[in-house]
C-alpha cells in the first residue's frame, strides 16, 4: 500500500507478512535471515522501515520491506527547508512512527533463522497482543546531515539498541542512497523466487563495480562502488548541489498560484510536471550534443533574448558546477521585474526546460568523462577489473523522466550504449528508512556494528582516500566475531 497526502507529506509502504510465502523453499534446511528496524532523520524526513534480507539455498537473496512510513516536516511558509521546523517534526513524529512500525513486526515463528546464522530467537509482544520477532539489529542514520536531527534518530535507535539488546549500525546516509538499487532487487527476488525454476539466477543487482549519480537537494556526486566499503568519488559540486539549483529556480519560474497551492516544498518535481505537461512526448524529439564541441553552442532563449551558459563547457574537469544556473534564472525574473514585466507562460515553459536541460547535460556529460577516464585506466592496467556495466541513479533528483532520457541519450551517442541505467522507483529515490536498513544489513552482513558511544556526525565522505578515511573512518566501528556472522 502506498499513500502520499500531505498536512504534512506521508508516505505508507506496508507489505503484510502473509506475502511473505516466497522464498520458503522446505526442501533445503539451512535458512539465513536478518532483520532490522531502521531510522532516517537526517534532513527533514522522519522515516521508520522494517527491512528482513533472507537466503537459503533453494534461492536468491531476498528483500521484504514489512513497513516503511514517511512524514515530512511541513516548511511551505518558508519555501524551503528550516532546520528548526524540521528539528521539531522529527521530536514530534518519530516517536509514534517507532510505536507503530512495532505491529508490523513478523510474528513469531515466520521467518527467521533455522541454521547457519546465529540469531536470538527472543520475541516482542507488541501493542496488538501478538508475539513478534525483534529486530537481529537497529539501524539508524549516522550521517551526513544536520547533526541535531541526525541526533534525534541515532539517540532513539540507541535507545531501542539498548532495551532490546541488540547491536547498533549507524549507516552512511550517502552509501544508502548507492545501494538502493540492490534493495530493488531484492524485493524483486522475493517475488521471483516462487516464479521460476532457477531460483539462484536472481543474483542481487548492481553487482560490483558500477557507477553512480547522486543528485539530490544537498549532494551532486558521481562514484564508482567497487565494493560494499570502497567508493571512489569521482566528482562533485563546487558550488551548490543540482537539486538545489532546481528548487531556486523553480521560485522564479514557477507561477505564484502554483506556489501557493503545492502541498510540497518538493519544487523540482513541480518544475518537471510543468515544463512538461504532456510527459515524456513533450521532449520526445530531445537530440543530445554528439560531441564535446556541441555542448558549448549556446541555445538562445527564442524571442527572449537571453540564455544559460553551460557550466565548464570548454574543460574536461570531474566536477560539477550548477550555481551559475540558479543565478541566471534569478537574473532574468529580476530584469523582468525591474521592467515592469511579467513572465508570460511560454517563456515560463520554455525557461524551466532550458534550466533543466543545462543541469542535466553538464550532469550526463562529466558522467560520460568519468566513464571514459574508468576505461581507460581499465586498459593501462591490462584490461584487469571489470568494466562499468551500470549506472546507478539514485536521490530525489532521479526521479526525473527528463534527467532518464538525457542520460540514455549521451550514453548511446557517445559510445556506452552497453551501459545500463538504473534508478529506483520514486518512493526510494528521496530519503527513506527502507533504504538505511537495507544499508545497515549489508554492512552487518559483512561483519560490522557501530558502537552505543557515536555521535551524529555532519560531515562524512565516502572515499577511503579522502582524509576522514571514508565509510570506516570514524571511530566507532567494531567488528563482530566470526561465529556471529556465519558462512556467506
């Protein structure tokens, strides 16, 4: 069941445990399972899943998602995120999502493990009177983010940690989002699994290495995940992140009465909807630069006269840059307002297209650069490695159609069309608790829990090389016995 309404926005994603008669394959004896609750406060999202990961030798790793529920801090007054605001939505809600993610616990007994995997077998009795699993661990989001509604989630999986006696994983908010897709495919898997005769062909998908964009409202990254622990950052902002830029320049271009009547301060999603009604016929005819030197034509803005310049067009440096964007679409909405002008609807339309279209190919274009860069240190080692077969999306900005048909465009004119695009569905895009579960499951999966002494932490690469050490740098880490972890 998924229902999106907003008071304040609310997202419900319940799978009951009754769907859970996939993957029970009762010929095979050795069964692992894992399961965690999982918190995510990091920016203006309070989010709480219950996510199980499940193999047996009768099939492919599988995924279940027994509940997932958002609820955004309402910041409409100030188009825009409020720490504060956001702050008080997390104290407010997350308490009573807690309480309720507790009755979707599986009941005892389903599930579980048989042999293999040490778990404890101890059970809940929750708010409805049934005996219930507890969690094999609790989740939480450690960081990056605004430290105080960071603290907010971590502080209560402590808690939970504690009363229950399990062990701590404070995730990376950023390596969530990159293992997203995984999460995809193993829900897929728990569907599959009782589809086909060749259960084991599902293997968890991407595997690694593959690539990455992150584009959300605070990061514009592109990484190459070798593995669960290495994440090569090949590129990000200078400036400000792409779905920033997108958010400012909806301001502008945005009528006021769209404005005043969104139950959402989510305006890029407002933006695409609006430059292009029609979806995607609306940019069916879309060409992309077939080469470098195309990308540094300036498209004029028709009859207006003005134009957006693409962001590090002459060089081929891995970094982004979209601020020059926002600051473009301000100075025309402020030309127009000094003349006493107002924006007529096609020039609107045709300003939020150009802001997209400039955003999302300096985004596939520094892709194609990384890409390129990959191969070619891919060939100076021998051939060694595996080559990039995917290209994950993931963040709330990939839940645009527009940024999809740009990216597909410059991989198949510039020589990657064998590189496939995979992104999640919109309801895992943004940030979500299913997502830092998942993450947490891997990582515990491979042997590591974090300590009940960390702190929330604003700032935290991903790269190994970078000078906090990436994903293990921080202190706080500790890594569980072999007998805890089992065989994999």
């Amino acid at each position: 069941m998924l229902i999106l309404h907003h008071a304040q926005i609310t997202t419900r994603f319940h799978l009951p445990a009754a769907a859970h008669a996939g993957a029970r394959h009762l010929a095979f004896r050795w069964r692992r399972s894992l399961l965690t609750l999982a918190i995510e406060s990091s920016c203006d999202d309070t989010s709480v899943a219950i996510v199980e990961k499940h193999t047996s030798l009768a099939s492919s790793p599988a995924a279940k998602v027994y509940f997932l529920e958002n609820i955004t801090a309402d910041t409409r007054q100030y188009r825009g995120i409020h720490p504060i605001e956001a702050l008080q939505s997390h104290q407010e809600n997350l308490g009573k999502l807690v309480q309720k993610a507790l009755q979707f616990l599986p009941v005892a007994g389903e599930g579980g493990s048989t042999s293999g995997y040490v778990t404890n077998a101890a059970v809940t009795l929750s708010a409805d009177g049934v005996r219930r699993r507890l969690p094999d661990f609790v989740a939480a989001t450690r960081g990056p983010g605004m430290r105080s509604n960071l603290s907010v989630g971590l502080d209560t999986a402590k808690g939970l940690a504690v009363a229950w006696q399990k062990p701590l994983v404070g995730v990376h908010h950023m390596q969530a989002h990159l293992l997203t897709p995984r999460l995809v495919s193993g829900l897929n898997n728990d569907k599959n699994n009782n589809n086909t005769t060749d259960p084991l062909k599902f293997k968890l998908q991407p595997e690694f290495p593959f690539l990455s964009i992150l584009a959300s409202g605070g990061h514009s990254m592109l990484v190459h995940s070798k593995s669960l622990l290495e994440h090569e950052v090949l590129a990000t902002t200078a400036d400000i992140a792409i779905g920033e830029t997108l958010d400012k320049s909806s301001r502008h271009i945005l009528p006021e009465s769209i404005l005043q009547s969104s139950k959402t301060t989510m305006y890029g999603k407002l933006l695409e909807r609006f430059a292009f009604p029609r979806g995607a016929s609306d940019y069916a005819d879309y060409r992309p630069p077939m080469t470098r030197g195309e990308e540094t034509v300036k498209h004029e803005g028709g009859v207006w006269g003005w134009s957006i310049t693409t962001p590090f067009a002459n060089t081929r440096d891995l970094k982004f840059s979209f601020s020059c964007v926002a600051s473009t679409v301000d100075r025309i909405a402020r030309k127009n307002q000094s003349a006493g002008r107002e924006m007529g609807g096609d020039e609107r339309i045709a300003l939020a297209r150009e802001a997209m279209r400039i955003c999302f190919e300096h985004l596939a274009s520094r892709t194609i650069i990384g890409l390129e860069m990959l191969e070619a240190r891919r060939r100076q080692a021998g051939g060694e490695g595996e080559a990039v077969k995917t290209l994950v999306v993931s963040g709330g900005v990939a839940a645009n159609q527009f940024l999809m048909k740009v990216l597909r465009s410059f991989l198949d004119v510039r020589g990657f069309e064998n590189v496939e695009i995979v992104a999640p569905p919109p309801y895992l895009c943004t940030d979500n608790a299913a997502m830092i579960g998942w993450a947490g499951l891997e990582m515990f999966e491979a042997g590591w829990v974090t300590d009940l002494s960390v702190r929330a932490l604003r700032k935290w690469t991903l790269d190994p090389q970078a000078s906090d050490g990436g994903i293990l740098g921080p202190g706080g880490w500790t890594e569980r016995g072999w007998t805890e972890r089992g065989t994999t």
